[in-house]
C-alpha cells in the first residue's frame, strides 16, 4: 500500500511540474506573439507576386526581426516582388481556407505553412485529409507553383513532457503521409523537415516555435523545391 501511495505522489508530483514548466513556457509564447507583425511588401506596381498562407511560423514568431521569418527571407531573395501574407498564430487548416476563400488573382509563387495546431491539437486526420484538400485545390487555382509543409517533428520540442512527445512524433509522421499524398495529386511540392532533426539550440525562448537560424533552416528547404 505505502508503495502505491508514493507512485502516486511521484506521478502527482511529475504532472504538476510538467503543468507549471508548459504554461510558463506558454506565456512565452505569448510574449513573443504580442506585436510581432508578419512580414509584407506590398507594390501593386510590380510583375512578380509572391503569397504567403499560414500560421505562426509563417508569421515568424520566435524570431527577433520578421526580416529574418521564412516571408522576410523570401522577399529578400525576390526583391522585386509583392509579397502578401495571410498567416495568423494559432490558425488551422479549417481557418485558413476560411481565410482565403476570397482570394483571387494570379501569383507566381505561394508558400503555405500550415497544419502544425492540428497536429498539436489532436484534430482528426480525416478532417486534415480533407481540409489539406480543399487548401490545395484553391491554391492551385491561384498559382502553378505551390509549395507547402506543416512542421517538423513536433516530438522533438521541448516544450511538451517527454511522455506526450510519442504521441506528436507520431501525429507529425502520420500528417505528412497525408501532404505527401495530396501534394502529388495536386502537383504541388511538399517540403519534408521531419527528418531535419532540428537542434534544440534553433528554438526560440518558448521551446516551441523557432528562432533567426531555425528559420534560415527551413527556408533553404523551401527554396530547394522553389529552384
């Protein structure tokens, strides 16, 4: 009986530490949303359009510049073209094709960063089979050159306890067999980072989202399927 009572006093013990570590950690991550806007170049004027679509990642957040975001970089490589950005921290794939239901017009190229918050946010692969679908459809309507990815291995942040990273790192695999289906029905290209490995040390203060250097990693993939 004494041994079952201190099992559980060790497993109390764990999970409130876990619970206290995530929510300071996530008021990190808050801090590093508050005000930071997503890059954007917008010139009406130019040949050359660019499009951005996404969530935090394609707003950038955890780096210190959004110069220095995946969009920043772009727009730095493309300095002649309109970049415009339709991204939000948080953002699904159901919001983001909420979002952009109305977009029209013709863009040269579009870069999605998307799907992360379903893989954190358990929602059913079902429901990302079919999102996923209906965000590629209109894209391509929109651009001949689409690129997409949703995130490395969630697993391997440290932001979640390490008997909850399984569990992501499967969800993050599963969800890619899934963009690597759909991508090849639309001819789009999917950019892999799962299997990247990002060090701990390209991690923003949060433990989640990236920092300057994490995000140069991500945008050399992303340009390898753009070129």
């Amino acid at each position: 009986m004494k041994v079952i009572l201190i099992l559980i006093l060790i497993i109390i013990t764990i999970l409130t530490y876990d619970i206290i570590r995530m929510y300071l950690l996530y008021q990190k991550t808050v801090q590093l949303e508050n005000g930071f806007m997503a890059f954007q170049r917008i010139d009406p004027n130019t040949k050359q359009r660019i499009l951005v679509l996404g969530d935090s990642t394609a707003v950038g957040t955890g780096s210190s510049n959004n110069i220095y975001s995946t969009t920043g970089r772009l727009s730095s490589k493309y300095p002649e073209a309109e970049v415009i950005n339709i991204s939000e921290n948080g953002l699904k794939l159901s919001g983001l094709n909420e979002r952009i239901k109305n977009v029209s017009g013709h863009f040269d190229i579009i870069v999605i960063q998307i799907g992360a918050n379903d893989i954190i946010r358990l929602t059913d692969l079902e429901t990302i089979d079919t999102e996923l679908d209906k965000l590629l459809k209109k894209t391509k309507t929109l651009s001949s050159k689409v690129v997409i990815l949703h995130s490395g291995n969630i697993g391997e942040s440290k932001f979640f306890p390490w008997y909850i990273t399984p569990i992501l790192t499967y969800r993050s695999k599963e969800v890619r067999e899934i963009y690597i289906r759909k991508t090849s029905i639309y001819e789009s290209s999917y950019v892999n980072l799962i299997d990247l490995h990002v060090d701990g040390k390209y991690y923003a203060s949060d433990k989640l989202h990236l920092n300057d250097e994490g995000y140069k990693i991500w945008f050399d993939e992303i340009m390898k399927k753009i070129n």
